[in-house]
C-alpha cells in the first residue's frame, strides 16, 4: 500500500514550498507552522501539540531552510546540540519534518478531492480507504513510514 498517484493541486498560500519526488505544495505560514508542529511531535522532537511562538518560528526555519539561523528559543539549541543523534543527524530531522509536512498535505487533498475517505479506529488511528472501491488504501504507518 503506497501513496499512490501525486496530486500536484495542494496550495494553501505561497509563504513556504515543499518538494517531494518532484511534486511542490505551497503553505500559508500559518498552516506551514501547524503542519511542522504536528511533524515535530509525530517525530517525537516535541511532545506536546501548543508550541510557543518562539518554538514555532525555530521548526519552521529548520523545515523551511534546513538550519535555524537566528534561533528564537532554547528548542533550536537543543536540536543544535543534539542533531546528530536525532533520527541519524540534521539532513535526516530536516527530510522527516519536510516529509511529515508533504504528506500531510497529499493526504488532505486526496481526502478534499474524493480520492481517500478517511476513517478513525481507536487502537490504529486514522485509516483511508479508496473512495472508487471501499478498499484500504492506508493507514498512518504506511502512509507516514516509521519514522520513529
């Protein structure tokens, strides 16, 4: 079960792209930010879901820019100081948060177009199956990879 087909159309606003296998979505800032702090705990880098705007502006200029150059908190000194043991070193967090955010985004938009119906289950979280056949199409594990 992949992610099939890429739907090119996802556009929020045009503050932030993200590339992936040759397909770019465009983000608002604040759905870049929402997406990238959902990303952030998904990775484990953050634990709760409310961040600080400090906290936000540091994960949106490393996912955006793939380093945080003027750091707003002390998150950004401790992914600093941490980021070779953090999913394998900087270039790894910088490709899962970029990566998280993408997909996020593709599974938004195959729901909105009709393509996925999505489907909660308490014990495996949200499952997708195929609006044209009611087949699974993809949990969050495939959907997302381990990432962990």
């Amino acid at each position: 079960m992949g992610l099939g087909p890429l739907s090119p159309s996802y556009s929020s606003g045009h503050d932030f792209s993200v590339e992936v296998d040759g397909v770019r979505f465009d983000f608002s800032a604040g759905d870049f930010a929402s997406r990238v702090g959902a990303a952030a705990m998904r990775l484990g880098l953050i634990g709760r879901p409310q961040l600080r705007g400090p906290e936000t502006e540091d994960l949106v200029a490393l996912a955006a820019h793939g380093a945080v150059a003027h750091p707003a908190s002390p998150l950004a000194a401790h992914i600093d100081d941490h980021a070779g043991s953090l999913l394998g070193g900087g270039a790894d967090l910088v490709h899962w948060l970029r990566r998280l955010v993408f997909t996020g985004a593709w599974i938004d938009q195959q729901v909105a177009d009709g393509t996925l119906v999505p489907e909660f289950d308490e014990a495996r979280g949200f499952l997708y199956r195929s609006a044209a056949t009611g087949q699974p199409a993809a949990d969050e594990s495939t959907v997302y990879g381990r990432v962990s």
